[in-house]
C-alpha cells in the first residue's frame, strides 16, 4: 500500500481485513479436505429493505441479535444518542433521512448494550484525516455486531479543499459516519471526525456530534497517539489516554 493510500484512504478496517483473509484460506483449506460435503447454504438476510445480513466467518465480538428490519424502514426525524465516555460525553444527532438502515442498527445495538464498555481503538491525525474510531467490543478494529448491511453513501459533501483532483470529499468536524471494510460491510464500528478531513465519499454519514462532543474529542485529540517500539511518533494507533464508552444511552 502506498503513503499517499494510508494517509487518505483511511478508516477501512484493516485489522479486520486481514481477519478475513485468514478465515477465507481456513476455508479453502477445509474444503480441501471434505470435498465430498455439502457446501453449507448462506445465512439469510432479514427480510426488510435493510437486509442485514448475518456474516458467521466474522461472529459477533458481543452477542447480539440482528435489528429489526420491518417494510417501511424509518425514514423521517432525528433521534439523540449519548455516548457516556471516561474522557466526557459525546452527544449524537442521528438521521434517519439521510441513513435510515444505519440509524437503525445503531439504534439496535445502543439499545442492546452492545457499545457499553467499549474502547475507541483508533485515532488519527494526519493533515487531512483527524478522527476518532469506536465500535468494536474488543478494540482490535478486528470485532463486529456478527452482521453486515448495505452502504448508504452521501451524494452532497462538498470537494475537499486539499484534494486538487476533486476525488475526495469533506467531512467536515462533527461528522459521524461509518466505518468499514469495503462497499456494503457495515457492522457496528464508525468514527466521529475532530478535524474537517478528506475522504473518497464511500462512508455512510448518519448524524453529528454536537459541541460537547466536540470539546470531548478535542480533548482525546489533545492527548496524542499512543507511541510503540516501531514509531515513536504514529499519526495513526490507540489514543495515548484510553477513551472508553462506559454507556450508550438513546436521549441525553
């Protein structure tokens, strides 16, 4: 992977990435071996619009049921969610309009305790990506919700002002979006944006974080990234003060 591919391309889950590259070769391998067997029928999606769908290879990092998912999909409003964190709050606006499928399996796993207890993994500060990275029960950037579902990608962010190409595009402070590990793998991780960063428009935005939140992720910002025997300096890794979410609340 290039410089220019880590420091733009960023917030896909490449621990989780290379998680699946194994599972895969543990697979062919297996199949090698009981060639006469029955290949096993795919999990079925649900049966909504949403269709989330279960993903066995990459199991739950929490139990957790798949949403709900009933023929009209709420598509209308807001809904508030708290993030009750060791550093501060971080208060959520969620948009249904914009991203009906994502607010409702977010709305799903705050409401099933799936995020409390629950480290922020990864934070980044490069020029043009400045983001905080939460979501996975067991802070490898490895874990999921034990299912994925389609992308709801934005249409109206503006060009990003560092990119001359006009490929990137802005998202901007406060955005909170998805993150993922390719077109249409949405589980449970996302990342909530510190600093207006540039990237390709292929992660689904489904709210904002309001001023509160912000003073929250100025101050994890503040305290750096977490340095290792290979990189005195990162500008990508674990917050160098841990940020955990003790209770995800709907409301504030």
């Amino acid at each position: 992977m290039s410089s220019e591919t880590r420091t733009h391309a960023a917030l896909p889950l490449l621990a989780r990435l290379a998680g699946v590259s194994v599972a895969a070769a543990t697979i062919v391998a297996a199949a090698g071996v009981t060639a006469t067997a029955a290949p096993a029928a795919d999990p079925a999606p649900t049966k909504g619009p949403c269709a989330y769908t279960p993903t066995p290879d990459e199991p739950a990092a929490r139990p957790v049921s798949l949403p709900p998912d009933p023929r009209r999909t709420p598509d209308r409003g807001t809904v508030r969610v708290t993030l009750r964190t060791n550093q501060g709050p971080i208060g959520l606006t969620l948009d249904r309009e914009q991203a009906p499928c994502t607010v409702q399996s977010f709305l799903h796993l705050v409401r099933k305790r799936f995020y409390d207890r629950t480290p922020c993994h990864r934070l980044t500060a490069y020029p043009t990506l400045t983001v905080l990275q939460c979501g996975d029960p067991s802070g490898t950037g490895e874990g999921g919700p034990g299912y994925r579902y389609r992308d709801e990608l934005p249409t109206d962010l503006p060009p990003a002002p560092t990119d001359p190409t006009g490929v990137r595009r802005l998202y901007a402070r406060g955005t909170l979006a998805m993150a993922n590990a390719g077109p249409d793998t949405n589980g449970s991780q996302f990342f909530l944006v510190q600093a207006d960063s540039a990237l390709r428009p292929n992660y689904t935005v489904f709210g904002q974080v309001d001023a509160a939140g912000l003073a929250t992720l100025d101050r994890i910002s503040a305290g750096g990234i977490a340095p290792t025997p290979e990189d005195p300096a990162p500008v990508d890794g674990a917050p160098a003060v841990p940020v955990e979410i003790c209770r995800a609340k709907q409301g504030r």
